[in-house]
C-alpha cells in the first residue's frame, strides 16, 4: 500500500515500530486474517503508547482516512472474539 502511518515525532523509535505493527496488523486482518491473541497483543502493545482515548480515536481516524481500513472495526470484532478464533474484515 502506498500511504503513511499516523506516528507522531514526539515517539521513541520502538513506540513508532510498535504502532506501525499495530496498523499493520490491522492491514493483515483485511487481507486474510489474523489471530485473535496475536492482534490483541499487538493492540496491548498499541495502548501502552496511546494510552489516551481521544488520541487513538485521531490516530484511528487518520489511517483510516490514508488507508481506507477502519481500525475501530477490528478493535470491535477482536474485543468480542475469544482466543483461538481468526479475526478479518473482509
């Protein structure tokens, strides 16, 4: 895909890794499929950068807006799945 991820300048190295993985996951549950705890850990993972609600809202909406791949969505399908299922949004 050609389009940028949302970081931001203020982010250790790592933070700006951890969130790009974050979103690449999400990229990977809509092309196939992803698994339920490897997601969630990513998002763990996400959340200890991003920690407050109204920035991951920004942060989702600008990828979404770049990418066309809605985060929240997968969040929600994640969230609501249990261990061992596949989570996609196709």
């Amino acid at each position: 895909m050609e389009y940028s991820y949302p970081i931001r300048h203020d982010w250790s190295t790592q933070e700006i890794i951890e969130v790009v993985s974050f979103f690449e996951m999400i990229e990977k549950a809509y092309e196939t499929k992803v698994k339920r705890e490897e997601f969630m850990q990513a998002y763990r993972k996400f959340k200890g950068i991003v920690p407050s609600m109204a920035e991951e809202k920004t942060l989702f909406k600008e990828f979404e807006e770049a990418s066309g791949l809605s985060s929240y969505r997968i969040v929600k399908l994640a969230k609501e799945a249990n261990d061992g299922d596949a989570i996609s949004g196709s």
